[in-house]
C-alpha cells in the first residue's frame, strides 16, 4: 500500500506531476507504476461516486505525449482499467485537448479520459490530467482521486489488452472541418492552398498538425521543425513562453518565407505564433489578436484574463474592440471556471486565457485547446491574405509596456506560506493607501498598484511557497524605480526574501 503523504505530494493543482526517470540528482522517482496504478483505480472509484456508474460499466480512453516514460506509465493506466472490469480504450500518441474529446466524438464515447503528460517540464518528468464531460478536473476532485488511491493496491496484470484506436486522426479530421466550415464547404477544394504555414512541435505530439490537417487543406509546410516525437527534447523546451522556443518558430518563418508560424506546446493545449514579418503574437498580443478575431460575433463582451496583463491590453480591448476586460487569477482552470461562470450568469465572455498561451473558447467547451486557438488564427490569416490585408492589423493598435520584469520573493522561516502570505498582502496594502499610491480595483489575486509609469503586481505563488512580483513601466528605467519603491513598502518583513530586488 502506497503511503498517502507520499501520493498527496504528486498533486500539482488540478493535476498530477512527478518524476518518472531516475538519473537526475535529487530528484527521486515518485511517479511509479505503482503510484499511476492506484491513482488510476482512485479515479476509477471518484467517477463511479459522481455519477453512480458501476466501474464494470465505465469506458476510459487513455493516451499520453513524447515522453520517454509514456509508455511504461500507459502500460500501469491501462492494466488499472482493465484489472478493475472496465473497458480501455488506447489512444497511443494524443493531445491533452484530443483527450477531452474522446469523449464526445461519436467513435470513442469514453465516460472520462486520462491524459500522460507533464507539458512542458524535462524528460525526467511525467504526470496525469483527467476528464470527464465536464472537462478537467478541480484541484479538489485531485485531492478526492488521491485518497481513494490511497486505499488501493492493484497489482500489475497483463492478462487482457486494451482496443487500440487512432485518436489523432479523428481529432484532425475535427479541426479540418472547423477550418472548412469557415473557408470552403469542400475539402477537396484545398481552402489552405496558397497559404505557407510552419511548425514547430517541440518533438512533443503537436506534428500531427502539419501532416493531418495542413497539408491535406493545401498548405505549404516546407520549413516546420521538430515534428517527430522525441521525450529527450534535444532541440528547445517544447514551451511557447521559452525565448530559444520561440527564436526558433521565428527564424523558421522568416527563413522559409511563411504566411504564419505556429508553436505548440509538449501536450498541445497552448500555442503561440509568429508573423510574417518575425513578430512574436504571444503573451498580451496572442490575447488581443483571439480578441480581434472573436469580437465581430461578440459585441461588448467580456474577455477573461490572468492577473498579469498589461494596462495596454485593457486599453486595446476596451477603447479599440469595444470590449470588457476582466483580469481574474493565474491559473488556467481559474480563467476557465470564471468564464464559465459569467456565461451562466448571462454576461456573454467566449474567452478565457492567459498570458501562458492557455486559452479556452466558449464555443469550444471551454477547453484549453492550443491547435484551436490554431484553427482560429489560421482562419483570419488566410481571410486576410486573400482579402490583401495582413493579420497584424487586426492588433497594430496594441500598445506594449517599455519595460517589464518579474522577482519571486522566496518565504523563509514560516510555518505556513499562505498565512504569510496573507499578511503580507494586507500589510502591502495598507503600506501603499498610507503612502498616498493607487491600489487597482478590483482585485481578485493579490495587490495590484498604480504608478505613474507602470504598475506593480503582488501575489502568493499557486504551488511555490513563494510571492511573484511582476513590474511593468512605460518610461526607460520605471521598472527599476517601482522595484525600489516595492522594497520599501516590504522592507521590515523579514521572512521574505527581497534580496533579488
């Protein structure tokens, strides 16, 4: 029987992370079959709680990304399932999104699925996301899984095999028919051709979308990179927020000529593109320009964000777009689930993202889904060449911050991070009214203050026993001038760490 301490460990949010490969110095495998195995049959026993199913009766698809982990980690999900009575359904090679949709899609009709990944972190590392037809799991369903994980022992079994099924190929055929629906009623009239289109995977499973959806609409691919699936990683971290990630899409669409170049990450639910001309559309610009290309079928509607966006982005989509802004908490789930929210409650929102590349449309089943937010761009892209207009007009209004940087405040000493945290923020807070400085509202994560040329973020970290400080300015030097005046509102607390300001 697996410790329970141990198993709460490998929750990450409203995921599982651990370490699958030994080798690398302290860091100790906790991610084992064993540990996948009981955390499989814990899932099993919280699906069958919330919607009464027997576990004989339930379908389980299962897939996993590049990791050279993947398919020992398959091997002790599936033998779960099976050991358990219920059917699997192996889906091999898939996408985080892709997963989610084995349970729509007519061919699949799985109750809930399993995705193996651990997005973009190293080789060493692997994890778990689940699904049900709802969508991702909350940070408290994890916490349910592990406990009843924890009550588990399932040996590993090799006596029945799972149904094989090519599940990328279905979810492809899914997204050809959304870019047909908006270019061309008739696939065969290749809607893309004319259109340059580079990748770059990461070696994760994102390949799929230059072979299985460019190129049988038309499009021209020569150029993409890192399409083969590699867990080792050898060419950059499959991360659109990598600067090395993201110099590489670059040079390969000015080097190749490209009408447009789309990066993925490891499980292919964020993205980021770059322009023609080697403008990066990531961050605050990827936001706008999903922004620009929904707002002419959502008027006045509101765009859910993180806490991190910048004050121009707000102006963009407000004084340009006629939009709302609601800057919300970090944390995709977080973005989703008040989306969701505000949609119930009848103020239309159709999309929900951070500055993380996560984003999630209304009209998508509010799901974190990279290749759509793809489809979308690539949509308006090839409108616009065929109309002789350029994407990067639909946000040449975006303004950007001169300077921005980020500090992470550790905490020391303390026994509980988020209680100080929290007196942290109230302390921070009073400090600034007394001070006569601006504090944003409203807030719904940590202090936000206003300067005259920038503003300055304060938070506790989602995981981190730590405090993120985020600083952006729009004079030469303003970031060091707010970080300065930061470190005096700050400066007798002595369990944070403000040495790195």
């Amino acid at each position: 029987m697996i410790d329970e301490k141990q198993l709460m460990k490998l929750q990450n949010g409203s995921d599982i992370r651990g370490t699958a490969v030994a080798g690398i110095a302290d860091e100790p495998v906790n991610l084992t079959q064993e540990a996948v195995r009981c955390i499989t049959s814990g899932f099993l026993d919280f699906l069958t709680e919330k919607n009464g199913k027997p576990v004989t009766e339930l379908t389980i698809a299962v897939g996993h990304d590049s990791r050279i982990s993947a398919p020992d980690l398959k091997c002790a999900v599936l033998s779960a399932i099976l050991s358990r009575g219920a059917k699997a359904i192996d889906c091999g090679l898939s996408s985080t999104p892709a997963m989610f949709m084995s349970i729509l899609f007519d061919e699949t009709k799985a109750d809930a699925s399993i995705m193996i990944t651990a997005s973009h972190l190293p080789y060493n590392r692997n994890g778990m996301k689940f699904f049900t037809e709802r969508g991702g799991l909350e940070a408290s369903d994890i916490k349910k899984v592990l406990s009843y994980a924890a009550k588990n022992h399932v040996p590993a079994s090799n006596e029945k095999k799972a149904a094989s099924f090519d599940l990328l190929s279905v979810y492809a055929s899914h997204l050809r028919k959304k870019i047909c629906e908006e270019l061309s009623p008739a696939p065969e009239d290749k809607p893309l051709a004319g259109m340059h289109i580079v990748i770059d995977a990461g070696n994760g499973s994102g390949g799929f979308f230059a072979s299985k959806v460019l190129a049988l609409l038309g499009a021209e691919t020569t150029g993409s990179r890192y399409l083969e699936p590699d867990g080792m990683f050898p060419n950059h971290i499959p991360n659109p927020e990598n600067k090395e990630a993201m110099a590489a899409i670059k040079e390969a669409v000015l080097e190749n000529h490209a009408d447009l170049g789309l990066i993925f990450d490891t499980d292919v639910d964020r993205m980021s593109a770059v322009l023609p001309t080697g403008e990066e559309i990531n961050r605050n610009a990827l936001i706008a320009m999903m922004a620009a290309i929904l707002a002419p079928d959502y008027p006045n509607a509101t765009i859910v964000t993180d806490s991190v966006t910048s004050d121009e982005l707000t102006c963009f989509l407000e004084n340009e777009l006629h939009l709302h802004h609601h800057r919300f908490k970090r944390g995709y789930k977080n973005v989703i689930n008040e989306c969701i929210r505000l949609n119930e409650e009848g103020t239309i929102s159709p999309l929900a993202i951070e500055t993380s590349g996560h984003g999630a449309l209304s009209e998508n089943h509010y799901l974190d889904d990279g290749a759509y937010l793809a489809v979308k761009l690539l949509i308006a892209a090839t409108k616009a060449k065929k109309e002789g207009r350029t994407l990067q007009s639909l946000i040449e209004k975006l303004a950007h911050p001169l300077e921005s940087s980020e500090y992470r405040l550790k905490i020391k000493g303390v026994e509980d991070a988020k209680d100080y945290a929290g007196e942290v923020l109230n302390a921070f807070a009073a400090r600034a009214k007394e001070s006569g400085i601006k504090i944003a509202e409203p807030s719904y994560e940590g202090v936000r203050l206003i300067f005259p040329q920038g503003w300055a973020l304060l938070r506790m970290s989602l995981h981190d026993p730590n405090m993120p400080l985020n600083i952006e300015s729009r004079e030469k030097g303003g970031t060091d001038i707010i970080a300065k005046k930061v470190k005096t509102l700050l400066s007798d607390l002595t369990s944070l760490d403000l040495s790195v300001l």
